[in-house]
C-alpha cells in the first residue's frame, strides 16, 4: 500500500512539472484581457437609467444611498398609480388606496418598524419647519410590522406628525404591491397617480425633506386660482379647490 502510494506521489509530480515546462508564460496583459469579462452592449445606454428622474434630483451632488445603490441592482419601470391593497388603521380597521387617497398633492411613507435609516429620515421630517409640512397633515405612513402595536411604537417618536395617517402593514400586502426599491420609500402622489418615488434617503434626509416640502407647497400655489369661480355667487354649487390633507 505504500509503495502503491509512493508511485502515485510520483506520477503526479511529473506530470505537474511537465504541465508548467510545456504551456507557456502569460503575460500580464495576456492574462489580464483573457479573464476579463465582456461588457453588455447596452452598458453605456443603461447607465443613466438608473439614476432618480432629473426634476427630483436635488442640484447639489450628494451621495448614493444604499437603498439607491440596491434600486440600481433590482431597476424596474415606476408604478404610474397607487395599486390596491389592503392595510390597517390604528382602530383595527381595514382600509384600501381608495379609503385614504387624497384628492390633490400628498406624500405615502413606506417604512419598517424597525429601520434606522427610516428613523434618521423620519426625524428630520417630523422637525421639518415648512408650514405646508405641519403636523405632518399631508402624510400617510405605512409601517410594515407583524407586531399588533407595531405602529404605536413608531408614531409614540415622532408627537410633530400626529395629524399624518398611520396604517400598518401586517400581511405584507402593501409591500408586495408597492414594490418598494428600499426602506424608507418616499411616493410623492397626486391624487391616485405616483409622480415620483425616492428610495432611502438621497444620503442627506435634509435634502429629501426640502422635496417633499416643494411638492406640497407647488399643490397649495396651484389651488388659488380655482376657487375663484366659487366667491362669485352664492349658489350651492361651488368649484372646491384641491385640498391638501
């Protein structure tokens, strides 16, 4: 058994040196492009792709998130509209899109319950000082958590956001329609329609805040002209401006 062990050490020994003296020597760059992995032909067209539309982009440069940094991995077209789905209101009531929709400009925050960088943004949120902001009024936030108080727990950080909507999302139904890109999510909505959505924090949540504070201020610049129509007679039927909730 041994001497049967000693040839085999042998022959493989020889083999390996007569391998090395036959094949010849790589050069770096030889070897270099002969690993290198081909580049997909619709590299340099994909590229811009990925990054956040250029009207919600703040000008000045900022990090990539993380959240965006795992968006660029999983890209898919944005929702154009709120799918349906099915959360939970602080009484233990079920509600739809449809239920708490508004009919002008509002934010939807998707976030888990336990989520640090959906704390950092929702802190600077909640001391957000835009009047259109306050109070947290155009705010429905949805707090996926499989725990019954899940939601209590987060509302009891933030006191400034107490006129939001707060919504749990227990079965994971709202997640599995939104398709979020990361946590937080951010949709700005008008009506039932998304206009856009910001995965994360944009590495600055300060700078997050200022567009969520510009989507509602543009609603509530549009609204003036509308009810103009209405303060002309005194009829019942008046042409209600866009609220924003």
């Amino acid at each position: 058994m041994k001497w049967f062990s000693f040839v085999l050490l042998v022959v493989s020994a020889a083999t390996s040196a007569l391998a090395q003296t036959s094949a010849p020597l790589a050069t770096p760059a030889a070897s270099a492009s002969s690993t290198a992995l081909p580049l997909p032909a619709n590299f340099a067209s994909a590229k811009p792709a990925l990054r956040p539309p250029s009207s919600i982009v703040p000008s000045a440069r900022t990090r990539v998130s993380t959240a965006q940094r795992m968006a660029a991995f999983n890209h898919k077209p944005p929702l154009p509209e709120l799918p349906g789905f099915t959360a939970t209101d602080r009484d233990g009531k079920e509600v739809t899109p449809k239920t708490f929709s508004r009919s002008s400009h509002w934010l939807l925050v998707y976030r888990r319950q336990n989520c640090l960088p959906c704390d950092r943004l929702m802190n600077v949120l909640a001391a957000s000082e835009s009047p259109d902001l306050k109070g947290g009024q155009p705010y429905v936030i949805l707090v996926e958590g499989k725990a019954s108080d899940a939601v209590d727990r987060v509302r009891a950080n933030y006191s400034t956001l107490s006129q939001s909507t707060w919504l749990a999302d227990k079965e994971g139904q709202a997640r599995a329609a939104l398709k979020p890109r990361g946590e937080p999510t951010i949709y700005a909505m008008n009506g039932s329609k998304i206009a856009w959505s910001v995965p994360g924090n944009l590495g600055s949540p300060a700078k997050v805040e200022k567009m969520t504070a510009a989507w509602m201020a543009s609603s509530v610049a549009a609204s003036p002209a509308t009810p103009s129509t209405s303060s002309n007679s005194g009829s019942s039927s008046t042409a209600a401006a866009p609220t924003t909730k």
